[in-house]
C-alpha cells in the first residue's frame, strides 16, 4: 500500500465514476499501458546505456503520474547516488550524493521491505532533493528485500492525488527497472567471468585447445600451443586433431583416438586420466605430451577441452633409464650364462638369447683367413636372424668390400662402434630397405678382446633411433668385456681337456700300434692336442761325406690331412737345430727366422716347437715338432706336452730301428736279436739264440733239453693258454710275462709258430720273444704323467676332476657330505727365487707327503700346479653345522702340520699355508663351482694375512665381480689416455738435480687416481704391461729427448722401471731399440731400473739380454737392493751401472742398527764393484747427512721432491738452475 504523505491523507481524483470522465480515464489509463509496454522493451534491451534508459524511466514517469518532475536515485555502497532527473525545479542534479542513514525514504523502504510491503513515501525535508510546497513527492523502491537496488521519486504539485492506478505504474515502472538493474548486474558479472576465463585459457602457460567431438578439428587455442607445437594459430584452427602426430607415426594417431571415441559413450566419459600422446612439432621433432581431456561447450556444439603437459624430457630420462636397466638386466643375464656354460657354443647361443630390448643380436668370430671374415656363429631375435645374418659378408679388413662397415672398424680398433640411425649411414645404403622391413634403426658393435687382440665382436640392433648414454655403453661395453672373458677361459679349458683326452686316448690305445700307422696316429693326435696347424716325426738319415744332412718324414700332418712323407734338407730350416739340442721354441716370426724353410713358407707359419728323439744311447735319432700360424703364448705347456710325445715316438723309431739291424744281422731268423726259442712238444728247448741269452741270461749249454715252463715263468696257466691257442690255431701273438735268470719278471712280446714235419704232424713250437719292458714302463709313465704329478706323485687335476665328479654324487646319492680343501703355500715364489727351484720341489714334496698324514684313505690329496694342492674329504656329515666343524677340524689339523719347518737340504725353512673350503652335500652343485669356491675362499684367507682358513661365502663372488670391473677399466686406459707420468727428482751431494724417475700414475675418471699397488699387478697378470711399459718408456723417452734442447736439462737422465715380464718378452731390446730411435733420446741418458727377483730368474738369459741393451748404450739400476736374493756372483757378471738402496732400509736406519749396517754393507759392495748407489725414500736432513756421511751421493725422496706432474717438475729444474746462476750475497 502507498505510504501517506506528510498530511498522512491519501489522495484521489475527485472526478466521479461514470461520464465523460470515465472516458478521459481510459484514456490516460491505455496510454500509461502503452507507454509502459514501451519501456519495458527499452528496458530489455541490455545494449543501451543505463543512463538513457534511466532518463526515459524518469519521463515515463512522469507522463503516467502527472508529475512535475522524477528523479531515479541508485544505491553505491553506503549511498544514494543520482542517475537521472526530469522536470521543474528545484531538482537534486544528476551525481548528487546522499547517505543512506539521512534518507528517510529510503529507510522507510528498507523497513518497508523488511514487512514484506510496497511502498510510497514522501519523503522529509532532508530527503534526496529539497521538497519546497508547493510540492510533494513519492517514492517507489527498485527491486525488493536485499535487492533494493534504488528508488524512483516523483513530485507532485501540493493538493494534487495520485490514485491507486498511478501508483500501480509507478510499481510496476519500479519493478521493470528494479529487474532491469539485477539483469544489468548479473550480465556484467558473466561478462567478467568470460573474460577471465578467456584470459586464463589464452595465457595458461602449457598448451590448451578445444576441438570439435564430431569432427575432432581444433576450434580455439592458446599462446603456448603455439609456441610448443611451431604452427601459426591460423595454421592450427581448422586442423583435424590427428595431424598433431608424425606422418610415420599414424597408426598410433588412430589407436588413440579411437580409444577416446569409445571412452566418451562410456558411462562418466570420457575418463580424466591423463593419457601420453607422442606428437610432432612443425618441424618434425618429437613432442611427448601427457593430455587431459574435459568436456565442454563451445558456441552451442559439444567439444573437448584438452590440456597438454610437455613431458618430453621426462620420457627421455624414462627411457634411458629403462635403457641403462635393461642393459643391466642383459649383463646379469649373460653372467649368469657365464657361470652356467659349460662350451664355447653354449656360452654364444645363452648370450644372443639375451638380448632384451634390442630386435636382433648376433655373435661373430674374427677369422684369420685371406679375407679376413666376420662369421656368426650366435644369433637371436627376430625370426628372420637367421636367414639375414647368412646373407651378411663382413671383413675386418680394410680391403675388402665388407671391412669398412661398423663391424670391420670395431674388430680393427677394438672399440665400441654406434650407428645411431642406420637409414641416414652410407654403411648400409645397400641394406636399407631389409633392415626397414626388420624394423632395425640403429645399430651397436661391442668388441670382444683378449690380452692380445680383438677376436670378435657383439652386434646389436635396435628398433629406434639410439642415443646411448654413457652409463648404458659401460654396461654393455662390460657385458662384452665379460663375454670375451668368458670365452677365453672355455676355450682354456676346452684345450686343456682336448690335451687330456688325447693324452688318455694315446696311454690307452696308441700303444698297441706300431710302425707307419703309429706315426699317423701320434701326428694326428698330436696336432689336435695342441691346436697346431702342422706336426711331423722324422728320423735322422746318416750323414754323406761332403753333403748337407737330410731327414725323412715318418709322418707329416698339415690342417688334419697327412701328407704324402719324404726326404728333404735340414740345412736353413729349424729342425737342423735338433741335430745338436734337445728342444726348440720360437715363439713368433718363425717364416722370417728360417726363410729357407720350405714348411715354414707353405703353411704361413709364425711359431715353431721341436724336441729332438734320441736312442737309448743318447744319440739323436730323429725330430718330432709342431709348427703354428699364430703367435705362441704358452710354450712351456706346448713343450712339456710335446716331450710325452716325444718319448713314446722316440720308443717307437728305436724299436723299429733295432728290428731292422736284427734283420740284416739275422742267420737264422728276420728278428734275430729277438730271443729264438725252438721247444719240441713236450716243452724241451731245443734251440736257444744269442738273443735269448742275453734277454734271459741263461747260456745255450745251460737250458738245452730243459722245460720251458718251469724255466721261464713263475705262472705256468699264462703260458698254458697260449701254447694251447697256437696247438689249434697254428700262431700265437701276445704279451706274456716272463722271467729271467735272477729271478726278475719281464715283459715280453712273444710270436709263437706251430712248425710241422713234411707229414704236416705238429713237431716243435718256434717263440720269438721281445723284451718289451721299456716301452711298456714308457707307457705306463704317459699313463702316469697323464694322472699323476710327475714331482709329488699325487693324482693331478684331471684325476682330482674325476674323483671330485664321483664323490659330488656320491652325496647325492647317499645324501652325505664333503669338503673341498683348496691350499696355496704363502710366500713360495720368494723360496724359488733365492733358494732356487731344487730347494722349492723339495718343499713341495715334502708338503704332499704331511698332506697324506692329514686325511684318511678314501681321501684325495692333489696337486693342481705350482704351489697349489686340493684335499678332498668325503663321507662328512650332511647337516651343515656339523659338516663345517668337521671341516674346519681338518683345515686346522692342516695348518699345524703344514706350518712346521721344513728341513730342506742344507736349509731349515719356515714355510704356512692358505686354505680356502668349500663344502658339498647332496644339494646340486657342479666341479667347476665347487673349485671355484674353493679357490675364491683361499684367496680370501691370503687377504685376511695368510697362514689361516677360510670358508667361501657368496660375498666373495662381489670382490671377483670388482677385480674383472677393474680389469675392463685397465684395459681401456691407456686407449683412453687415463696415464700419466710423474718424475722425482734425484739430487746429488751438493744440492743438484742429475735426473729423474718416472713414475706411473693412472687417473680414472670415475674412481679417481688408483693405486699402483692395485693395478700394476694386475697389468702383470693379464699381460697388458707390455703394452702400457712400451707407452711408459716412449714417453719418458720423449720427455728425454725434449730437454736435449735445453743445454741446461741435457745431462739428466730418466730411470724408467721394467717389469720382468716386459724384460722377458722375446722383443723387448728391439722395442727399447725402436723407442730410441723414435724419440732421438740419448741411450746414454735412459737408465732401465731393475728388480733382484728378475734377475736371478734366468741368469744366462737375463745377462744375454742386458748386453743386448748395454751395446745401445743404455743404463741400469738394480732396485730395493737387499730386499731379495743378492749375490756378488751375479752382481759381477751383469752390466750394472748403480745399486738402489730401498726405502725400507732408509726409513729406520737412524733407530734401526741393523739396518744401518746392511746400508753401510750395500754402499760398501758397490764401492767395491764401482758402482754408483742411490738411497729411495729419504724424506729428513738427518737421513741424508747420515747417507752422505757413509758414502751415499745421490738420494731420491720426500726430502727433496714429491713425485711431480712434468709442468712442476720442469718449473722445478728451472728454479733450480736460476738458483744456481746467482751468485751469493
């Protein structure tokens, strides 16, 4: 209802009901309609300014009240603004302000509101405007409740009414503009939202687009999928969703949009997890994106909002991660297979199969042949790997077609080779479009090394674009390195067993042969024993007046096939050798030794070994040798094997040598040297030869008429059985024992004839009897050299194998226990090396025989070699508790023994053992693991301090696995250039430098720099100290002939350290010949520093050798001289220029008297013998006035210098020398 005005009486029309003013009524009242419909479309109309608007509600008003004036007043926070204002004043003008708690009329409309009313008012004087009379006003409300948005005024004369139809307008006007402001408002406020949502996606900082669902073409995206992607916006708009992925990568494309697809008609579609897209910037480089996709509207169509994380990186590190664990998992496979193979082909095939995460890997052999090939012999993968890699022709040769590949280059440099994406290499332009059919991309080449030389290769392909890391190329460079180390052992031991087995195969069957096919036999046997590529037996012809000696081939083998045998020339060959020596080994460069040799040139030979065939007698008979296309690396195990030979073939050549001279002696019979018996039937001799005189001692008087069955032998059956064989048969041929006249047993060879009258009537027995007992105790020797040790007589490793065999199934079967016992004696090379190897055999042998007082008689003591003996103890305890205690009893009981003196001849010597145990029971096992726990075991006791026990335990395998890391490591070094020099200055008396040592330091990158004391040894063991002394010497060489420059530097010399096997090996004086004349260093100035060890090793070729190098003009120096064998008897033979003092003398020799007088004692001999001495280690004054004092001029240690990189060393001798050119104050 209206709120009344101040007089508080509501007005009305005074017209009355009906007449004309009835009419004038409707009227007005259809024009108040109208104009309201008009405004109201006005109002709706959100487009047009609000102050317009307001301006044409305030006429309206009052053209539908009859009001003077209207005014429409806003609410902004705590005030009545004034937007509009129409009519007479006085007006309130447009802006004008007015709090709301000093408008009555708006409280009363707030109160108003609050009651649930419509409200009029005329407001009090300090209402918005001044309200003078003659006027009045009204006011209405805009909006409603909390909504009160502001009010409409209008003002009417005083004593003017409005009825309540004008005040139903001016509601309903209120209302329409009280809706008007609450849909502006509500507008403006999604106007806002849009364009914050518009900002948000336009500025999100990843890539955001909206595609349609129908078409899946991009509708909107923003500023970073611009960026990411490389397209133009415009570019992108229109674009189907599936030309984000590579052309090549489609198929994916389809497959995850489809996928999308079915998710959207499925239930809560499409799901909200994010899915990994692989897609394609504009200029084709991979992008990998994990999306989000929502649903949306967008202009009235349903799309996707799809939100896009570059995770390109991330994927990257994943899959180098998955990479560097798969290679893991390929290494652990392989050493698995390493542990498991038990051949060379078993190893290969167990490798290939391990090949995870690459399409196909194959194994191939570097093979010596005129074309150099790469064969496969593994392969896995693919199933076309086989058909591909018959199809493949490699070389490692440069020259050939097939050599210039990855795989020649990686078999000729022995590195690692990586072809990071074939379709873009030359290399395999003929094999593109096979290997795209395969699916292969990128390929790797792993070389497989021995200490020698590449001798083949691992080769990898993978199904995409390889980028390896370095952790990743370690781990398979490791795999192969591993591989390789697993090969040459299995080939080790597949000779050794090849050796074994043809060792056995000759004691037991050979033997019985002779003549022609024996030879045939012993060459073929004795080539594939060896792996020698030629053997042939020979006998010696006599020499001709005036002419060369000759030799015919008994037998001659070459490649497997034996040749037709004859005559040719000793002379120029090496075999003329033989003539006067016992053996002959020349390890390599045998064809340019003997260019003469016609055998030598036909089969391209490298090594040569020969063991002269003598007559018991000791006259040389004959020549057995074998001849290698490849340099030789063991020789002694070829020599010592071919002397087996060697004895058997020279039995048979003397054999067959004395059966001739008996023939062509012979009056009675061919073999008269035999014994020729004739018996009659009764067994009465009838004829007795000189041969049998001296085979039985007996004269012919003396058994004429006598039985020979009580005469000749002890066991009558034996000859029984045979007379009776050759009384049916006619010949009897066979071995029988006999006896002579003092009584001993004979071994004879006996050819028995039944000889008949003319009437064909059986009358006597003719015997030829050869006494047999040489050859037959030589075959019982290969027999016994075969299994046995030929010093201790203990069963040696092919028995021990045997033995270890039965008793590990043995346990099984009866689920007993068992320990195997592996003992190194400690410190025996020391015994060798000043005792002599005479006082070492003895020590062996009376170690073997304390090892048989240990253990019981079903028990094995063996002897694998050197120091190393094996007990095997069965019949244990099968529970393990026990088992170890019982163990442990009889490794302790062998510690007491072995650890008591030993009473050597001449010698009282100490001597403890190491022992390693491994145990067994019936659980599974092998020999090889059960040796090889042994043997882990006993080098864990050596660490521990030696003279104790150990058992093996697992962990062990840890310290093996770092040892062969370390190996892998030190064979790459020195490619890598890891080494480095560092020199120690060497000072004389009064105060200057006269030369330097050069000392070996290795800087790895990963482990730092590692000890000498780690890896020298270890350089030592697998023979890469040939390679890294030869770096070592022209490296100091060169550093010497740099300061030949400087006439200050000039005269000092270089000490360069040789290890024995570098000085033992057959071409280090030509090596140190080449370095100099390489380098132009002064030999005068270059000072090779040897150990005492090494000299006294092989005294006549040691001297050989240094007189060698002495005659180039170079130097020596005996290192740690007094800490081994020191002899004035070799001291004055060898061409030593200076003697050594070790540091372990200098250190104490100020607290130490003992150590002061082997000091005075070693400056004293080389005084003697004018020598030069220098003393290690000094690192005090005292130490040095001390030496100076006792005669010592030279000194080298911590005192003066560390070991210095050579920038610090030269900055040092110039220091040196500017001090020594100023003159004192």
């Amino acid at each position: 209802m209206p709120i009344s005005d101040s007089t508080g009486t509501p007005s009305a029309h005074p017209a009355e009901a009906g007449g004309p003013a009835a009419a004038v009524q409707a009227h007005d009242e259809a024009a108040a309609h109208a104009l309201l419909l008009q405004l109201q479309q006005l109002i709706t109309d959100l487009q047009l300014p609000l102050e317009h608007v307001l301006a044409q509600a305030a006429q309206a008003a009052c053209a539908i009240t009859g009001a003077v004036g209207a005014m429409i007043a806003l609410r902004e926070n705590d005030a009545l603004a004034v937007r509009a204002s129409v009519g007479a004043p006085p007006l309130p003008a447009i802006g004008t302000r007015v709090p709301l708690d000093a408008c009555a009329s708006w409280q009363g409309m707030e109160q108003a509101a609050r009651a649930g009313l419509q409200a009029a008012t005329g407001a009090p004087a300090q209402d918005v405007g001044s309200a003078q009379p003659p006027h009045r006003r009204v006011s209405m409300p805009l909006g409603s409740g909390a909504l009160l948005a502001g009010l409409l005024q209008v003002r009417v004369p005083q004593g003017a009414a409005l009825d309540a139809q004008h005040l139903l307008h001016l509601r309903i006007l209120a209302e329409s503009l009280g809706a008007m402001l609450q849909l502006r408002r509500v507008d403006a406020q999604l106007r806002a939202s849009e364009q914050q949502y518009r900002t948000l996606f336009a500025e999100h900082p990843q890539p955001m687009w909206v595609c349609d669902r129908d078409s899946l073409r991009l509708l909107a995206v923003n500023h970073a999928m611009v960026r990411h992607y490389g397209h133009a916006e415009q570019e992108l708009l229109g674009m189907e969703l599936r030309a984000l992925w590579s052309a090549e990568n489609q198929d994916a494309a389809t497959c995850a949009l489809d996928m999308l697809r079915r998710e959207a008609h499925a239930p809560g579609s499409p799901a909200s997890a994010p899915r990994l897209w692989r897609h394609a910037r504009k200029d084709g480089a991979a992008l990998d994106v994990e999306v989000v996709v929502g649903d949306t509207d967008f202009g009235g169509r349903p799309a996707w909002q799809m939100l896009a994380s570059d995770v390109t990186e991330r994927c990257r590190i994943e899959d180098e991660l998955a990479r560097v664990n798969r290679a893991k998992r390929m290494r652990g496979a392989c050493s698995e297979t390493l542990v498991r193979a038990t051949s060379e082909s078993d190893l290969l095939h167990g490798v290939a199969v391990e090949i995870g995460g690459y399409r196909m890997g194959w194994v191939g052999m570097a093979r010596d042949d005129a074309h150099r090939r790469i064969e496969p012999v593994a392969h896995a993968g693919v199933a076309q790997a086989h058909d591909y890699t018959e199809h493949l022709h490699l070389s490692w040769s440069v020259q050939e077609p097939g050599g210039n590949g990855p795989a020649g280059v990686c078999v000729r440099s022995g590195r690692t080779v990586i072809v990071h994406d074939v379709h873009h290499s030359p290399a395999f332009s003929h094999l593109a479009d096979r290997m795209a059919q395969l699916g292969f991309h990128a390929v790797v080449c792993l070389p497989l090394r021995n200490a020698e030389r590449t001798f083949g290769l691992l080769y990898l392909y993978a199904p995409e674009v390889l980028h390896l890391g370095v952790q990743e190329t370690q781990l398979l460079e490791a795999m192969a390195a591993d591989l390789a180390f697993g090969i040459e052992n299995l080939r080790a031991r597949a000779e050794q067993q090849r050796l074994q087995a043809t060792l056995v195969k000759v004691a037991t069957a050979v033997s019985a042969g002779v003549g022609a096919a024996f030879f045939d036999h012993l060459a073929q046997h004795m080539a594939e024993a060896l792996g020698a590529q030629v053997a042939c037996v020979g006998r010696f012809l006599p020499a001709a007046p005036g002419q060369a000696r000759r030799a015919v081939a008994l037998s001659h083998v070459v490649d497997g096939v034996t040749q037709p045998n004859a005559e040719y020339v000793l002379e120029g060959t090496p075999s003329e050798r033989l003539l006067t020596q016992r053996s002959l080994v020349i390890r390599d460069r045998a064809r340019e030794r003997f260019p003469r040799a016609p055998v030598l040139a036909r089969t391209g030979a490298r090594s040569y070994v020969g063991q002269q065939l003598t007559a018991s007698d000791g006259t040389p008979i004959g020549m057995i040798f074998v001849v290698f296309r490849q340099a030789l690396e063991r020789s002694r195990f070829v020599s010592n094997t071919l002397q087996i030979f060697a004895a058997r073939a020279a039995a048979e050549l003397q054999r067959q040598t004395d059966d001739q001279r008996i023939r062509q002696q012979a009056s009675l019979l061919d073999k008269a040297r035999d014994a020729i018996i004739v018996r009659d039937l009764e067994h009465r001799i009838t004829f007795w030869n000189e041969g049998a005189e001296r085979m039985y001692g007996w004269s012919r008087e003396e058994v004429l008429g006598r039985s020979i069955a009580t005469l000749l032998y002890q066991n009558p059956e034996d000859f029984l059985r045979a007379t009776q064989h050759v009384m049916q048969h006619g010949v009897w041929s066979g071995e029988i024992l006999q006896c002579d006249r003092a009584g001993r047993t004979l071994e004879a060879e006996g050819r028995w004839t039944l000889v008949r009258n003319d009437r064909g009537e059986p009358e006597s027995v003719l015997a030829i009897n050869a006494d047999i007992g040489t050859r037959k105790h030589q075959e019982r020797e290969i027999q016994r050299l075969a299994f046995f040790d030929p010093l201790t007589h203990l069963p040696n490793r092919v028995q021990l194998l045997d033995r270890v065999d039965q008793a590990l199934a043995k346990a099984q079967r009866l689920e007993q226990g068992g320990a195997l016992l592996f003992i190194d004696l400690d410190n025996f090379k020391t015994l060798n090396d000043t005792l002599g190897h005479d006082q070492g055999d003895e020590l062996l042998q009376i170690v073997a025989q304390r090892l048989n007082t240990c253990v019981r008689s079903a028990d094995t003591v063996a002897r694998l070699g050197g120091d190393e003996f094996v007990v095997l103890v069965e019949q244990l305890s099968a529970h393990s508790d026990t088992l170890a205690e019982q163990a442990g009893a009889v490794g302790e009981k062998i510690l007491a023994v072995l650890s008591a003196p030993y009473a050597l001849t001449g010698y009282q010597y100490r001597s403890t053992p190491s022992i390693g145990i491994a145990l067994f029971n019936h659980a599974p096992t092998t020999v090889g693991e059960l040796l090889k726990q042994a043997d882990l075991a006993m080098y864990q006791a050596k660490t521990a301090g030696r003279n104790t026990l150990r058992f093996f335990n697992p962990s062990m395998q840890h310290a093996v696995a770092e040892r062969a890391s370390l190996e892998a490591d030190l064979r790459n070094a020195l490619a890598q250039k890891e080494f480095l020099l560092h020199y120690q200055p060497q000072i004389n008396a009064r105060g200057a430098i006269v030369g330097v040592e050069a000392l070996l330091r290795w800087a790895h990158p990963r482990r730092g720099m590692v000890s000498p004391g780690r890896f020298i040894p270890l350089a030592e063991e697998t023979g890469l100290v040939l390679p890294l002394g030869h770096w070592v010497l022209h490296t100091a060489c060169s550093v010497l002939a740099d300061w030949q420059r400087v006439p200050a530097l000039a005269p000092l010399t270089m000490a360069v350290n040789v290890s024995s096997r570098q000085f033992r090996d057959a071409g280090f004086v030509d090596d140190v010949a080449g370095v100099l004349a390489a380098t132009g260093a002064p030999a005068a100035q270059l000072k090779l520093e040897l150990t005492e060890s090494l000299l006294v090793e092989d005294l006549a070729a040691t001297i050989a050798t240094m007189a060698a190098l002495r005659a180039l003009g170079v130097g020596f120096s005996l290192d740690d001289f007094g800490t081994g064998y020191s002899s004035l008897a070799y001291l004055k033979r060898m061409p030593l220029g200076q003697l050594k003092i070790d540091q372990s003398f200098v250190r104490d020799l100020l607290t130490d008297p003992n150590d002061a007088a082997i000091v005075r004692t070693i400056i004293g001999l080389a005084a003697s013998l004018g020598l030069e001495v220098i003393a290690e280690g000094v690192e005090t004054s005292a130490q040095r006035d001390w030496l100076a004092h006792a005669g010592c001029a030279v000194y080298q240690g911590y005192f003066f210098s560390r070991p210095l990189p050579l920038d610090l060393l030269e900055q040092l001798l110039h220091d040196h020398i500017a001090a020594a050119r100023t003159p004192p104050l």
